[in-house]
C-alpha cells in the first residue's frame, strides 16, 4: 500500500480520525494500491460545518466573484485532463481515453456554470395591477450534500457541485470509497482556481458518512447517483427529513432495432454502448430488441465486432476494455452468463474466465452476447452492470415498445430506423427520460437536463442543465405597489386581491 486518500475540509487536507479505512484496488491488477479514510459522523459534521460556514460569504457573494472562479477552475481543469484522467483508470479500470471522456463530459457542466449569470437573471413583470410590478428571483439553499457512484468518479461529481455553487450554495461531496483520489484533485483543483475554504469539501466514507449526512439538519439538498435500491433509500430518508432529494438509479436501456434499420450501423451502435467501460454505464446500452426478422442477421454482426475487441489494462493505449471494478463484482456478473442458458437464452459469447496475460489477477471478463432472452430471465430483469448484453427479438414495433414500457427502468433509450415517423412515434410513446435517434447513448449536453423515469429516478429533477439550477436554488417573488406622488391614498379594501 503506497498512499493514503483524506478528507478535504475547508480548503485543506484533512486526515481521518475514525480510524476505519476501505482499501482502493487496482482492478487491472488486482492489487490494493491506497487505502480511504472512512469518516465517522464526528468528520461529517465537521465538514458540514465548514460548508455553513463558508456559506456566510459565498451564499451573498457577487455572480461576478463566482464566475471568476469558475473560469480560472475551467482552464485548470482542462490542463489537468490527464492527470484526472490517470486517476480514473488507476482506480476505475477504464481505458484512458473513455476517462479522458468522462473529464470532457464533466467539464461540460463546469461550463455551464460560467454562464450562470444568464440563468440566474430572474423574471419582472411590470404593471401586473396599477402601480404594481412582480419579479421572481432564484436563490441558493445553503448547504448541499451530493454522494456518488463509482463508474463516474469524476463527471458525476461535476454534474453536481459545479452548479450548487455556481448559485451561491456551499458543498459537501461523498464519493464512492470504490475510487475516491479524483474527487479530492477536483476539490484541491477548484481551491487553486480560487474558491474559497469550506465552498466545496469532501468526505469520504461508507454508509456511516452517507447517513450522517442524510440526517444532518444544516444539510438543505442531496443529490445522489447510484443504484436503484439506494436510491430508493436517499430519497426516502432524505425526504423524511425535510430535505429536498434528486437520487437518480440504475438502468437496464433497451436498443430497439426496426427492419429498415442500417444494421451495420446498428451493429456498430451496440457494440459499442454495451461493452463500452465495460458495461459499466448508467446509459449502458444491455438489452438490444430486434424487430421482424433481421435477429439472425443482427446478431452474427454484432458478434462478429464483438470478437475482436482488445481487452487489457487501462492505461495501454491499444486496450479498448478494461476490467470491472472488484473481483466480486466481476464474479456476480460471469453469474449471469453462466446461468443464462438454463433460463432458455442462446449464448453466442461466452466472456466468463478471460484472463490477461501478465495481468491474472485483474478482475477481467470478457464480453458476452446473449440471444433470445426471455423478459422473465435473470439476465434481463436485472441491471448486470458489465458487459453483457442481451438480445430478445419480437414481431413488431408495437410488441418492441411493449416491452421496453414494461421494464421497471426508464434511464435511457434508443431506436434505430431509417423511418423519421416511427422516430417520432417512438420518441413520444417510450417511457424513459432520454431517447436516441439513431444515437445508442444520449446522454444530454450540459445545457439539457439528465434524468430517467420510473426506478431510475427518485425525485422531481433531472440533473444539471436547468433543471440542476432549479435543484439548487429555490424561488421567492415579490409583488411590489409604488404609488404615484400624485396618487390619492388607496383606502381599506378587505376584499381578496385581485
Ligand atoms: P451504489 O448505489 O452502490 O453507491 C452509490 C453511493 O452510495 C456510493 O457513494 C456509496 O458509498 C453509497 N452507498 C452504497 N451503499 C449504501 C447504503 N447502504 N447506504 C447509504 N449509502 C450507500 O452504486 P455504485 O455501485 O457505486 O454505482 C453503480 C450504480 O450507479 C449502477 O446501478 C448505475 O446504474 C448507477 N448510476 C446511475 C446513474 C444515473 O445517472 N442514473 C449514473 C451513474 C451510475
């Protein structure tokens, strides 16, 4: 073990006193390379109150002093690419340049946040009644906790904190134990960009910090991101104490595939959303559903792009998957593979047992393909999270959309056609938050809100775009009556306004 990841407390590093510790692997090699420090609720509250505090200055700051801030934290970041990056891949698995990805992704939101100045503008309406003018105004909530999944350990912060403090929140951020070393550069990044102690601190931690936080009466919001039934959870708790929760879940996206569909296209599409990171997505595509009858032919393409990806750690370049994130993980998805046959599915790869060579304690699986899975299977009903993807083939569009509307999830979607009415339909039948045409994972730009439906969100807002500012700010209106000086005195009126 080489090193030692902190909490990062009003503007500082800050050691753990809990004494408890999670070990951080290497998951292409298998090996602990760090150990995290577990905050207990004493270190919970101590960062909250840090965030209280800095609130005092940061919640009345000037948009101008906070967009200074986050321009300097943009340029900062984007010549750190790399090295956010490298701590992904060294802790995630991921290839380097689906890391380089997710900091581009990320970054997105920083972005927005420069331009907060334009969401924050408000609204006046003048003479709404004689003499009588209305505006609305957003303001910021104070203290804000986001806790967050291990896939995207450095985006999914930055969907959050970027924006809660770009509208005068301050921030307490607890990120997977899994892969906690970004979240600590992209805090000690921000505090060089200028951002003043306690605005944005981290905490890392286990259920213990989570639920301290849920509990904290000066914690105002929790974003969350996560599976389901965690999600579940924040939300429930977090609601039952008054705060205001966005906890998005996990996902099971299904790729519908008409007849008139380019296949290659569509071939190329699912392979690519299936086994990118692994299958380690929330936009993962993982259930492919093939229309009238190109199945067959669908399948043998998909087959044939899914032979030849290169498996292999991450930080070489000529990888195109790396390993999932622990042995167990990898142990619980090869579980599906290998029972997907006695519940009636055809496997066509079979990825479970894969090694690399040099690398055979990474937590390696190779890619499988399973055809004519049935909906009531465990390969299908359940989010894998790995790269596993399952085929079910039905007789038409209508059959298709059933289906995919039965599914408990909603995250994300896409269709492929060369047909733009069957587009369209699909777009408005579909029941899930975000829908590609011809696109396998659409995940919104910075300025379109992400989010899914049904147990794939809890809570009314998507995240980022304006929705995330809403989140992070609540609404006050003032209606105002400045008399002419030539006015006579209005009188008593008990009557209702009108
Ligand atoms: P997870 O739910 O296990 O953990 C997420 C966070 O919750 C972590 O910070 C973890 O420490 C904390 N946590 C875990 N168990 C807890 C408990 N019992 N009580 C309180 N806190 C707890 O998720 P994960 O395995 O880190 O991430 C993968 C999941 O996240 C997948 O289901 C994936 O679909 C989902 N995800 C969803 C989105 C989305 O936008 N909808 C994005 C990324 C990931």
């Amino acid at each position: 073990m080489t090193k030692t990841v902190n909490h990062w407390i009003g503007g500082r590093t800050v050691e753990g006193t809990s004494g408890q510790y999670g070990p951080v692997t290497d998951p292409a090699t298998g090996a602990v390379t760090t150990q995290v420090a577990l905050a207990s609720v004493a270190e919970v509250d101590a960062a909250v109150a840090a965030a209280k505090a800095a609130y005092t200055t940061w919640g009345t700051s000037s948009l101008a002093q906070r967009t200074t801030v986050l321009f300097r934290y943009r340029a900062l970041l984007d010549a750190h690419r790399d090295e956010i990056a490298a701590l992904i891949t060294a802790e995630h698995g991921k290839v380097h340049s689906d890391a380089l990805g997710e900091v581009a992704r990320g970054l997105e939101i920083v972005e927005l946040a420069c331009g907060i100045t334009t969401q924050l503008k408000g609204e006046l309406s003048t003479q709404v009644s004689n003499r009588v003018d209305v505006s609305s105004i957003r303001q910021s909530l104070g203290v804000v906790a986001g806790i967050t999944p291990f896939n995207f350990p450095a985006m999914v912060p930055m969907w959050m904190f970027p924006l809660a403090i770009a509208c005068g929140n301050t921030f307490v951020l607890k990120p997977s134990e899994k892969d906690p070393s970004a979240a600590n550069l992209l805090a000690e990044l921000a505090s060089e960009a200028g951002l003043p102690d306690g605005v944005l601190n981290v905490v890392h931690g286990d259920k213990i910090a989570v639920d301290a936080l849920l509990d904290h009466p000066d914690v105002a919001a929790v974003s969350f991101v996560g599976s389901t039934p965690i999600a579940r959870y924040i939300h429930a708790t977090a609601s039952a104490n008054g705060k205001r929760v966005q906890a998005l879940g996990g996902a099971k996206n299904h790729m519908l595939v008409l007849p008139d569909a380019d296949l290659d296209a569509a071939a190329d599409a699912a392979v690519s959303a299936a086994y990118g990171s692994a299958g380690e997505r929330c936009m993962a595509i993982s259930a492919v559903v093939a229309v009238g009858a190109i199945g067959d032919e669908l399948v043998a393409r998909i087959r044939e792009r899914a032979e030849k990806i290169k498996i292999g750690p991450g930080n070489d370049p000529t990888s195109e998957m790396g390993p999932l994130i622990t042995a167990a993980h990898r142990d619980k998805v090869a579980s599906y593979v290998t029972g997907a046959a006695a519940q009636g599915a055809e496997v066509v790869l079979d990825g479970t047992g894969h090694t690399v060579e040099g690398f055979e304690d990474g937590h390696w699986i190779g890619l499988s393909l399973l055809d004519k899975v049935s909906t009531d299977s465990d390969a299908y009903k359940d989010e894998i999270f790995g790269p596993v993807l399952c085929v079910l083939r039905v007789e038409s569009y209508e059959d298709g959309v059933a289906l995919m509307n039965a599914s408990p999830f909603g995250n994300g979607t896409a269709i492929f056609t060369r047909d733009g009415g069957a587009a369209r339909r699909f777009q408005m039948e579909i029941q899930a938050g975000m829908v590609g045409v011809n696109v396998p994972i659409p995940v919104p730009v910075g300025y379109h809100s992400f989010g899914g439906w049904k147990d794939s969100l809890f809570g009314d807002h998507h995240i980022y775009g304006n929705d995330g500012v809403h989140f992070y700010t609540r609404g006050k209106v003032t209606t105002t009556r400045w008399p002419d000086p030539a006015d006579a005195p209005a009188g008593v009126d008990l009557g209702f306004p009108r």
